[in-house]
C-alpha cells in the first residue's frame, strides 16, 4: 500500500514538472516613445512586476516557468535596457531582471494565444520625457493642413502575408513613407507619420495620435487579404454608422479590428472620451466628420482609380476601429490584396508604391485646394494656388468640376475647351471655386 502512494505522488510530481509553462521566445522592439519586450509562453502564466532604484532595475517574476530561449541575442543598441539576468525565485518561478540605463515608467499585459500566435507576455518600458520637453506649439494664423499619415500594423502584427513572405506592415510602411514624402514637398501642407518604423500602436492609440496631432485628414493604409484569392483592386473606406456597406468590407473590418489581439494592446484604458466610443459606431456628432470622409475618400479614389484597378468604384463603409474619431476626417486605404499573386508582385515594387502614394496625394491635395480649411495658408491664399488635374480613365468634365467644387463652365472657360470631349492625360487648369 505505501509503495502504492509513493508511485502515486512520484507520478503527480512528474506531471506537475512537465506543466510547468516554457518561454519559447524572446523579442524586442524599439518604438519612439517605449521599448517592447516579448516573451512567447507555451501556454497561459500569471506574472508580477515591479521595479527597484540605485541602480534602477525592472523585475519580472513569472509563476511556475522556465526559460527555453536565450536572452543575450537580443539587441540592446537604442533601448533603455543595459543588460538582462534570469534565475530561480521560489524554487519554480522564473524571475527576470531588466538593469537599466535610465529610469522608465513599465507596463505589462498578458495576451492569450490567438491564431497561430502563442501565448504572450508583454512588457512596455515607456520613455520619461521632461516636462519642460512638452511644450505647446503655438498654432498661427494662416497655418498647414495637417495629415497624420498611419501605416497599419508593424511590430508583432505583420498584417495580412502574401507570396514569398511579402508582409503587409512593410509594405504599408514603405507607401506611407512616400506618401509623406509627396504630401511634404506640397505648399501649405504638413504630413506626420503616425508609426515611423517596425513596432506595433494600439488602434485607439493611433486614433489619439491623430486628435493629438489636430489633424485635417487621418488616412490609415493597408494591403489586406481575402479568402478568395482572386479579389483584387484597391479601395477606399469611411466608418459607417449603419454597418459595412459589402461582405468584403464586413470582412477586412474584422481583420483589421483584430490586430490588437495580434499586437497587443492590453487592457489599458486611455483616459480619452473615444472610449465611449467602444460599443456605439457613430454619434449625431460624428456626422459632420463622416460626410467629409466620404467627400475626401471620393477624391481620392478618383485619383488613384486612373493608375490601378478598383476593387470597388465608390467609397465604402466599414466599422473599422482605427477610423472611429469623432473630430478628425478619417479614411482607409486598401492599397490592394496581398493575397492576389499579380497584385502582390506590384505592392513589392519600389516603383510602384511611390506612384501609387503620389497619386493618394493627388487625391487629398485636390480635396483640401477646393475646400480649405477656415485659417489655413491655403484658404489664405487660394488666387496664389495653381491647381492642375491631369485626366484619368473614366472622368468627365462634370465629375472633375464636382471635384474642385467649381462649374462645368468655368472649366471649359480656363481651358478654351469648346466641348465636352477631353482625353486621358490631358492636364487641366483649374480655376478658383
């Protein structure tokens, strides 16, 4: 009988060791204002934090787990990490030690397996900055048009992947980049970069940088994918405050209203009245907002419509997260489906992103130049403007008046055109509306 126990609490024991969680993986990422840290768990495990000072330390106490993956091949350069250390705690935990180089302010969060992707233990180490570094930049009277630039996903989220590895956060990043390159060289705007490189924001967090920014225009650019993969083209979303307005819009909402679970955002409330947001799409305040998303989607869908195909040749609604600011005029760019093979070799091409984001520009500019915001340089000064619209596929005289907010006739006037016959290619001057 005692020989019986014994094997009985031998066996238990054995079991017991080998459900204890492993760390599989380790990951850093550099982000502007915070560091990431990630560990890959082979399954759930509750954590503490806490930090120590002379010299200041972040300690990190998993329960009940051991390290399967090595520390000293994470690159420190550019972080406020000096040099990580593990060891026992308890006899069974698995304690952590981050030795700093400065002083920082930690998060952590845990993140349960979704997908393909395990179980995850998050550890943001945010920058101190100075109070007297935070200064109030003072707005002037005849100032920029300001457009807050956000490419989707990065860091742990790749996004949608297409063929041979292309990875949707890289080739959204690469667009944005030359999107505000062209938007940056055009008087009277100002471009800013919500994500800058590989690290992954929060949606909320990139709707906030937005209002931060006191942006005139949030436009979020994507490359997603679809089940079929013969979908193809690109496309222009707004929030819809009745819904998606097709199944693939239902569908790419979905997906992209998941990568918090993918890049993990924590349960961290921002403080910020876009959390009343969370279970109501729109309110009747957003309705200013919404109808002049529309009018900037339509512009610019009639830009880009003359150099690529269109998956959908009008704006679409969607529930997308990312566009549900209540003051900022918000758009989502499907730049084209990762997951179709002939689109997938374009979005790779260099050549192609820069065209592609100097024609997103052309849609915007052509927006913001007929309808200027009150107190900018460009409602300033609108006789000074040269505007100019190159004819695409599929335009008219009437739909390039509707446009610019001018009429057919004055159209015609400025260009000594005597009918309503005109060419693709052909440059028009625009008069002032």
């Amino acid at each position: 009988m005692i020989r019986a126990l014994t094997f009985g609490l031998f066996c238990f024991v054995s079991v017991a060791a080998q459900a204890a969680t492993e760390v599989d993986g380790v990951r850093l990422w550099r982000a502007p204002d915070h560091t990431r840290l990630v560990f890959d768990l082979s399954g759930p495990a509750e954590h503490k934090l806490f930090t120590l000072s002379g010299p200041h330390r972040v300690v990190i106490d998993v329960e009940d787990t051991n390290l399967g993956a090595q520390l000293d091949e994470l690159q420190l350069e550019d972080t406020p990490i000096e040099r990580l250390r593990h060891g026992r705690h308890n006899k069974k935990d698995l304690r952590v030690v981050l030795d700093l180089k400065q002083q920082v302010k930690p998060r952590s969060f845990a993140l349960r397996r979704h997908e393909q992707l395990p179980d995850r233990l998050v550890i943001d180490l945010y920058d101190q900055v100075r109070s007297e570094e935070k200064t109030l930049q003072q707005v002037s009277r005849e100032r920029d048009i300001v457009i807050a630039i956000d490419a989707g996903h990065g860091g742990e989220d790749p996004g949608a992947l297409g063929p041979g590895g292309l990875r949707e956060k890289d080739v959204v990043l690469a667009i944005s980049k030359a999107l505000h390159k062209s938007i940056g060289q055009k008087r009277g705007f100002s471009a800013k970069l919500v994500r800058t490189g590989d690290y992954y924001i929060p949606l909320r967090e990139r709707v906030k940088k937005g209002r931060q920014l006191r942006a005139d225009l949030f436009v979020s650019i994507h490359a997603d994918a679809f089940h079929n993969k013969n979908a193809r083209g690109a496309g222009v979303y707004a929030v819809s405050s009745r819904g998606a307005t097709s199944e693939t819009a239902r569908f790419l909402a979905q997906r992209e209203n998941e990568s918090d679970l993918i890049g993990g955002a924590g349960s961290l409330s921002l403080g910020d009245k876009d959390d009343t947001l969370a279970g109501v799409l729109l309110d009747l305040s957003m309705t200013a907002t919404m109808n002049a998303s529309l009018d900037i989607g339509a512009s610019v869908l009639g830009a880009i419509g003359g150099f690529t195909h269109l998956h959908k040749k009008r704006v679409e609604q969607a529930n997308f997260s990312v566009l549900r600011s209540p003051d900022v005029p918000s758009i989502l760019v499907e730049t084209g489906f990762i997951t179709n093979p002939q689109e997938a070799r374009r979005l790779r091409d260099p050549n192609f992103q820069r065209r592609l984001a100097e024609k997103l520009s052309e849609g915007i500019v052509a927006h913001f130049t007929a309808r200027p915001p009150a107190g900018s340089w460009l409602s300033a000064n609108r006789d000074k403007v040269d505007r100019r619209h190159t004819i695409a596929r599929g335009e008219t005289l009437s739909s390039i008046a509707a446009r610019y907010n001018v009429s057919v006739g004055s159209l015609k006037e400025a260009n000594g055109i005597d009918s309503t016959v005109i060419r693709v290619g052909q440059t028009l001057a625009i008069p002032s509306g």
